[in-house]
C-alpha cells in the first residue's frame, strides 16, 4: 500500500500542476481579453479610464488608460484620483452606520429630531428613508431653478452651491414629493443631509469625519472629501465631454460642490482597501453592516419601482429597484451583486462587487462617452466565461 501510495503522489503532484496551468492560462486570456475592451474605449492621447478587477481577495488587474487632462502629459495610473460622483453615497452611509454603531444616532430618528425648526413635512422622513431613497424629499437642483426664477442669485460653476443653502432651500419647500416610505425615488438631496447630520451629530465637519473614522484606518490615504480651497487632491483626473464630436475639458457645474451626494475623489488603490474592508468587516461587524444589504420595501411591503418617467438619475423607468443602504443590490445574470455606479459634470464611474463570486470591479473615466455601468459587466462576463 505504501508502495502504490509512492507511486501515485508524483502523478497527483503533476495532475494538480496541469490544473494550475490551465487556470493561469485561462486567467492570462481573460486578461488579454480585457485589455483589448478597455483599449477599445479609448486612445492613449485623450481623456481615459482606470480600471481594476479584485478576484478572491488578490487584484488581478488593475491598469490606466489614457489622460488626466486633454493636452496634458500625465498618463491615467492606478493612483490617479477621480471624482467619484455617486458612488461617495456608499461612504456617506458607512458614516451614518458608525453613529448609529456608536449610538449617537438611531435609524428612526426623524429630521424634526436633528432639525427642530424643519417644515412639518420632515416629522414622518426617517434616517432609514433618506439611505434608501424612500424619503420624498424635493429634488434640490429643481428647488434651484425655482428660486433662481424668483430671483435669487445664480449659481454656477463658479459660484457653487454649499449643503447649508440646500438644506435651506428644503426648509423653505412645503411639501414633500410623496409621504416618505409610499414610493421610491433617487434622490441627492437625502444623501446632502445626511452629510449634514453626520457633521451635526458627530460635531465635526463631513470631511473630517470620513477621513477620522473611514480613509485613516483603512490607509486610503490619496481619498479626500474635496472642498476647494480647504483641501486639495492629488494626481488628480479633470472631467471631459464631447462637443461637436470633439473632447472638451467640463470638470465642473453649479452642483459640483455639495458633499454627501459626491465630492469624494479616490483612485483604484485606495477604493481596493475599501473593497477589503467591505469583505472583511472592518469597519463594522456583520450584523452592524446587514441592514445596509437589505433591499428596501414600501410601506405596504411591495417591492419599489424607479419613477416611470425617465431623466438623468432614473436609470431604468418602471422597473424595480433594489436598493439597501447607499448600494444597489439586484443581481446581474444570477451573481448576486451590491453595486454603484455616479455620473457628473465629465466622469461616469461604477463599482461592482458580485459578492459570492468574490470579484469586484472597479471602472473609473474622466469621460462622459465612456460608459462605465455597461463596461463593468463586460468585464464580469469575460472572467465568468473563462472561470477565472
């Protein structure tokens, strides 16, 4: 027995080292394969992308295309930072789960508790409404346009507007758009106050407060809440959009300033000690992260819908939406996923974690041609076809 036990380990040994080839050599296929999408995108003298894919713990890819700025010398790397848009919403409910981790808040307090003098429309809008978008609180880029019509001051992309003047223009509104937890809508003003109750309950500004409890711990030391004029961002990736078919430099519009809904800049690096931290609880334990992956429900417990009427932030009109605390979580072809994705003034941007396959993936651009949300899952389906 022991003889033939002999005989057989070296042709296990060998089985097992043409298993490992053949895995590396479907992981080094993927990897072309992959390249030659991300090259299709764009050229090497223009604007680009970053882009990088996370398999069982280790990255496996993770490259820079293109330009920080049209005319510029700097090449797009790893560490180059972007602005992130709506994917900085993961981190402002990450800062929200610490307060209520940390007890000084709780998921039902009402915005007539943080704010006694809100509208009486707030005494029934929740914590828990304004993370999951359930909140009906009026849209504040309209509440602009209404007051610019009145004859406010205009703002623009150099006089930006600031969270206090948002929070402003909702005390001033009457009413809400619907009663909160009766219908679903995307909404940047709920993710603006609750910038605005992490500075209010924790007593420190926003940035501060996700650099303390957020980018320190997890060293992502190149992400920053950008304020201009208070902090500044390094290596940083300038905005583009096309213009009569040619590229033009739009970095920033009235709205780029205001924190909760965006102005967090990150690059690959530091977003992949995130994605880590995700996995590994870092931050918080299991049971504190899982409400945030609980997809949310009406009042009536239906499932959500997206408004039927289609604009900007209304990605798929009529169709349900499943979405936890600052994460989409419908699946995609049967992986389960918890995902992102943020456009702005010249960035389009997604991260994609398919949590049970334990890949996720991470596309970046410094332009609007460059469509990150249908990139990504490209992507996935080239390393699920070659099981990587």
């Amino acid at each position: 027995m022991r003889t033939a036990l002999i005989y057989l380990l070296p042709l296990v040994a060998l089985l097992m080292s043409g298993v490992q080839a053949s895995r590396a050599a479907e992981e080094q296929s993927s990897v072309k394969q992959i390249d030659a999408l991300i090259s299709s995108v764009t050229k090497p003298t223009e604007p680009g992308l970053a882009v990088l894919v996370k398999k069982d713990g280790k990255v496996t890819f993770e490259k820079g295309y293109g330009m920080r700025q049209l005319g510029g010398a700097a090449k797009i790397t790893p560490e180059t930072n972007f602005r992130l848009a709506s994917v900085s919403k993961q981190f402002t409910a990450m800062s929200i789960m610490l307060l209520v981790h940390d007890g000084k808040l709780h998921y039902d307090d009402r915005l007539t508790d943080i704010w006694p003098d809100f509208p009486a429309y707030g005494r029934a809008i929740t914590i828990r409404h304004l993370l999951t978008h359930t909140s009906g609180l009026p849209d504040y880029e309209g509440l602009m346009e209404k007051a610019e019509a009145a004859g406010a001051p205009r703002w623009t992309a150099t006089r930006q507007i600031q969270n206090d003047e948002v929070l402003a223009l909702l005390k001033k509104a009457k009413s809400g758009k619907f009663a909160p937890g009766t219908s679903w809508e995307y909404s940047n003003s709920g993710f603006v106050v609750l910038a605005q109750i992490v500075e209010k309950v924790s007593g420190m500004p926003f940035r501060d407060f996700v650099e303390r409890r957020i980018f320190a711990p997890l060293q992502m030391a190149h992400s920053v809440v950008y304020q201009k004029g208070i902090n500044e961002i390094r290596d940083r990736a300038y905005g583009h959009s096309k213009a009569k078919r040619r590229l033009v430099r739009t970095d920033q519009s009235s709205t780029s300033a205001t924190l909760g809904d965006g102005g967090i800049y990150s690059n690959l690096e530091d977003l992949a000690k995130w994605d880590e931290a995700l996995q590994s609880r870092t931050l918080l334990s299991e049971q504190d992260m899982a409400p945030a992956l609980v997809p949310v429900k009406l009042n009536n417990g239906s499932e959500p819908h997206w408004p039927t009427k289609g604009d900007s932030d209304n990605l798929e009109p009529g169709k349900p939406v499943s979405y936890g605390y600052g994460w989409f979580l419908n699946p995609y072809q049967g992986h389960a996923r918890m995902w992102h994705s943020g456009t702005t003034m010249g960035f389009r941007l997604v991260v994609q974690r398919f949590t049970a396959d334990h890949l996720t993936i991470i596309v970046l651009c410094n332009r609007m041609d460059c469509d990150a949300s249908t990139l990504a899952p490209k992507i996935a389906e080239l390393i699920f076809a070659g099981k990587w």
